[in-house]
C-alpha cells in the first residue's frame, strides 16, 4: 500500500492505486483476516476446552500440578496484538468511496466537534455491541443521546470496566440515555460486549439501528485529577 511502484505518492498529494493492484490486496486482506481468526478461535477454543476439563467429575482428585495446569488455561485470556487495521488504501486514495473525507481517514468527517486546549468533544455512532475496548488518554465521560428513533432511545445500555492487564471484569454501568458515564482512565472500556465466539448477531432488512454519544476527553496522556 506504501510502496511507490504501487501507486503510493506522499501526502498531502492523493495517492492512486490501479483495480488489478486493488484486487490483490484485498484478497490478501481476506486471507490475512482468515489466519488472526483461526488464531482467536484456537486461543477461545483452548480456553473452553480448560474450563469444561475443571468441571469435568474427577478433577479435584487429580495431581495438584495438573489442576494447576488446567486451571491456568481457563484464568488466562489471550490477548492478540492486532497491527495496520486501518491499513485500507481508501485512506490515502480519494478516489476509491469519495468523500469529503481528511486524509488518512476513512471517516467522511472528523469525529472531534469541538477542541479547547487539550480538551475535546467527540461524537461517535454505533449500530452493535463492539468487538473491541480500549484505555484512554485520561478520564473520560460519555453520554448517549437522544436519536429521535423510540426504540433505540428507551433502549437499556450497559458499559463494561475491566483490568488490562487480566481482562476480568472491575465493574459495569448500567444507564439509559442522557447519563452520564465515567471511563476512567487506566481501565479497559466497552460500551456493549460481543461475548465468545463474538459473531453479530444477524439482524432483519431494515431493522438496523444506530446509537449516537458525546464523548468528553482530552487529546493527549492525561493523569486523573
């Protein structure tokens, strides 16, 4: 994707990249996207395959270091370090989905609504429960608003806290919209959580719906005050 010879040019020039070139890509997207799935399936599978081997009748009368072994493989939760996931030559070509979209975004306009000092608002959107969490620069507050749509905003909402570096579970918010909700800083946050094998769940034609949130935070690394 950033190699010359391909179509790359520096910015703030737009790059082009040629249908045959594209189409290799993203047939090696889809193989990559194939091999990090069979890895998480295998980590989920393991950790599955340990916790039915503890309740299994028998265990407790096994060898200490046996239990010990089984019972590590159930505590521990795979963490996958995940790289270039915004690696889409849409982000440099503006020709390919155009938009009014800055460059090295995918997004058709930026997420921050308003900046003062190191502190911002963002307004993010979201239509299913989120694969991922993440930590934030600093404490963080959100809050749902409303859409206008009843069945989203009567919708009950619940936020999960948990360590980063176990993953297990701190605590969750239960809130509506219109609360307010503090990320602390320093803690994993999932505004709604996919649980295993974290497949979406399907959803009707038409029946789709999104969330909209303001987000309070700051810019950069941020201690708590």
């Amino acid at each position: 994707m950033y190699e010359p010879r391909n179509g790359f040019v520096e910015p703030p020039a737009w790059s082009s990249y040629s249908a045959e070139l594209l189409e290799r890509y993203r047939a090696a997207q889809v193989a990559r996207v194939s091999r990090l799935d069979a890895v998480a399936r295998a980590h989920l599978a393991r950790h599955v395959a340990a916790t039915e081997e503890s309740e299994a009748p028998g265990f407790a009368a096994r060898p200490f270091e046996e239990r010990q072994a089984v019972l590590r493989r159930r505590a521990s939760e795979t963490v996958m370090v995940v790289h270039r996931t915004m690696a889409d030559p849409a982000c440099v070509d503006a020709a390919l989905d155009p938009s009014p979209r800055d460059y090295g975004s995918l997004l058709s306009e930026r997420l921050v609504c308003a900046t003062v000092g190191d502190v911002q608002l963002e307004v993010t959107t979201a239509s299913e429960p989120l694969y991922f969490n993440h930590i934030n620069l600093s404490d963080e507050y959100a809050m749902a608003l409303p859409t206008g749509d009843e069945l989203v905003d009567r919708f009950p909402l619940r936020t999960f806290l948990s360590d980063p570096v176990t993953g297990e579970d701190v605590g969750r918010y239960n809130h509506r919209v219109g609360d307010l909700v503090l990320h602390p800083d320093g803690l994993l946050h999932w505004p709604g959580r996919l649980r295993p094998p974290y497949d979406p769940f399907e959803l009707p034609p038409g029946m789709r719906r999104c969330g909209l949130s303001i987000v309070y935070c700051a810019s950069k690394p941020t201690p708590p005050t």
